[in-house]
C-alpha cells in the first residue's frame, strides 16, 4: 500500500495530527486504532501467525533498519 493510500486510511480513522514519519510508523499507528497488535516491520512479524492480515504482504518484506 502506497503512503498516499495510508494517509488517506488514517483520515478516515480519524488518526490526528502530524503524520508520523515512516510509513512503518504509520501503519502501526493505523493498526493501534484498530484494535490490533501494532507489529508491521517489528521482529515479530517473523513469528506472525495471522496469514489473512492487510500488511502481511509488505510487512515481511525485508527492510533496512532506519527505515523502520
């Protein structure tokens, strides 16, 4: 998902003020709205077990540590 994508997401979330800076951050900001567990791109996803989840894909990609 784009960043565009997750700023408008977190729009509709009702998610306020400054974005955080990465998307990472974003997402994880969007997943604690939600309810969820706010793990994209932490060193849990490598033991994540839900296989129907929206980040998954772009979650286990590979990322370089500052980018998180």
């Amino acid at each position: 998902m784009e960043l565009q994508q997750l700023q408008e997401q977190a729009d509709a979330l009702e998610i306020r003020g400054s974005y955080p800076v990465t998307k990472s951050k974003l997402v994880r900001a969007i997943q604690h709205r939600l309810g969820e567990q706010p793990c994209f791109a932490t060193e849990v996803r490598w033991q994540c077990a839900n296989s129907v989840c929206v980040w998954r894909q772009d979650c286990c990609k590979p990322i370089a540590e500052w980018l998180r």
